[in-house]
C-alpha cells in the first residue's frame, strides 16, 4: 500500500506540545488535581463546550457592561469558566487516555475562533474598547493563530505560549483589567486621557504582532535549512 493511500489515520501524527508559560507549571498541576477528581459522567466534549458557552457569555457580559458596569464581574466570571472548560478538555483526556489528536486540534481551536470573535464583538459594543482596537486584536490575535497552526503541520510542534505569556496569561490580566475597570476606566499617559482597554490593547496588538513577526522569521529559516535546495 502506497504512502497516499493509507488510511488518513495512520499518517497522523501528534504535534510536540510545547509550554512555557510563567502560570505552567502551577497550572499543569491544578489540571492533574481536577482531571482526578472529575466525574465519570463528565468527559472532554462537556468541557470543550462548557469553555465556548462561557467564552460566548463573556461577550455578552461585556456588551451589557454598556448599561450596567457590574456585568464586568459577570464577564470575569465567564473568563474563568472558560479557562476550566477550555484547559481541562484536553487534561482529561490524556488523564483517561481517551485522546483523540485530530478531531480534539480541530474543535478545540476552530472553537477558540469564534469564541474569539464573540469576546471582540462584546467588548467593542461595551464603550470600553475603542471598536477599532477591538478589530485589530481580532485580526493579529487571528494571523497569530494560523502561523502557530501553520507551524504545527510544517515543523511538528505546538507552540501554546510565546515567551511567558500563554492563553492563563491573558485571561488573567483581563481578570484584573475588568476589576480595575470599575474603579478607573481611563490611564492617564503624558498628560492625556485614554480608555484603560485601548491602552491595554494597542500593546497587546503591539505585542503579538511582535510574536508573529518573530516566529515567521525564526520558523521560514528553520524550514529553510531543513529543506535546502541541493
């Protein structure tokens, strides 16, 4: 049987996973514990959807935060399910041995997507983020996503964080963003008066831009010296 005749099944190959997170190691930890004790009943998919329904409801919780600024508690709270739901998905079922590689890689971030996409959309319509900084996170946060995925089929490997920051990482300090918000929703910067999330996301979409830069050149020269034209 020839190589592209095989079963799409047997070609598949699992990406490294690679995770460097300042929150890893703490965080691998805490999954274990919650993979453990998590009922029977309960398997990955319930959380793979747990984690988009609260990303969903966070978007929501952001466009009320219009009219009511305390609905940026609720939006916390969202935040935080969906790191459960989001990271346990996976723990679980490594810690049951019931993985399933390719139909886990495409669900779970096919879903990151969208969820993405709700999250921008309720913080756009929120009054806190200027809809323009919300539209550029959006589409970095998005180009990000494809050179990581692109990477993952090239070269094998799995990038889950950029230097020390990872997906708890960001949900984290937009935990203490929302908090902060309801105390002093504008940074004052030389002089000038600025909406605390339009700073905070004009240097996301500085730093991420900054990542994808810096990953296409690493990843085009390690391809490059791999695939060299003899």
């Amino acid at each position: 049987m020839s190589v592209h005749s095989q079963p799409i099944e047997s070609q598949f190959t699992s990406a490294r996973r690679i995770q460097e997170s300042l929150s890893s190691g703490v965080e691998k930890k805490a999954l274990l514990w919650l993979a453990a004790r998590t009922p029977a009943g309960i398997n990955s998919d319930h959380l793979t959807v747990l984690g988009f329904v609260a990303q969903f409801l966070a978007g929501v919780s952001y466009a009320l935060a219009q009219w009511n600024k305390y609905a940026l508690l609720a939006a916390t709270f969202f935040i935080g399910l969906n790191w459960l739901g989001d990271s346990l998905d996976g723990t679980l079922a490594r810690f049951r041995n019931q993985q399933r590689p390719r139909y886990g890689f495409y669900v779970d971030h096919i879903i990151d997507t969208f969820g993405a996409a709700f999250l921008m959309a309720g913080l756009a319509i929120s009054g806190y983020l200027h809809s323009g900084v919300a539209i550029a996170m959006l589409i970095v946060f998005l180009m990000l996503s494809i050179e990581t995925y692109l990477a993952t089929y090239t070269l094998g490997h799995f990038q889950l964080s950029y230097w020390i920051f990872g997906p708890t990482e960001l949900r984290i300090l937009l935990a203490i963003g929302n908090v902060t918000l309801l105390y002093r929703p504008t940074a004052h910067i030389l002089g000038h008066a600025f909406r605390l999330f339009d700073v905070g996301g004009v240097i996301a979409v500085a730093a991420m831009a900054v990542m994808l830069i810096v990953s296409t050149i690493r990843h085009t020269a390690m391809l490059y010296r791999q695939e060299k034209i003899q």
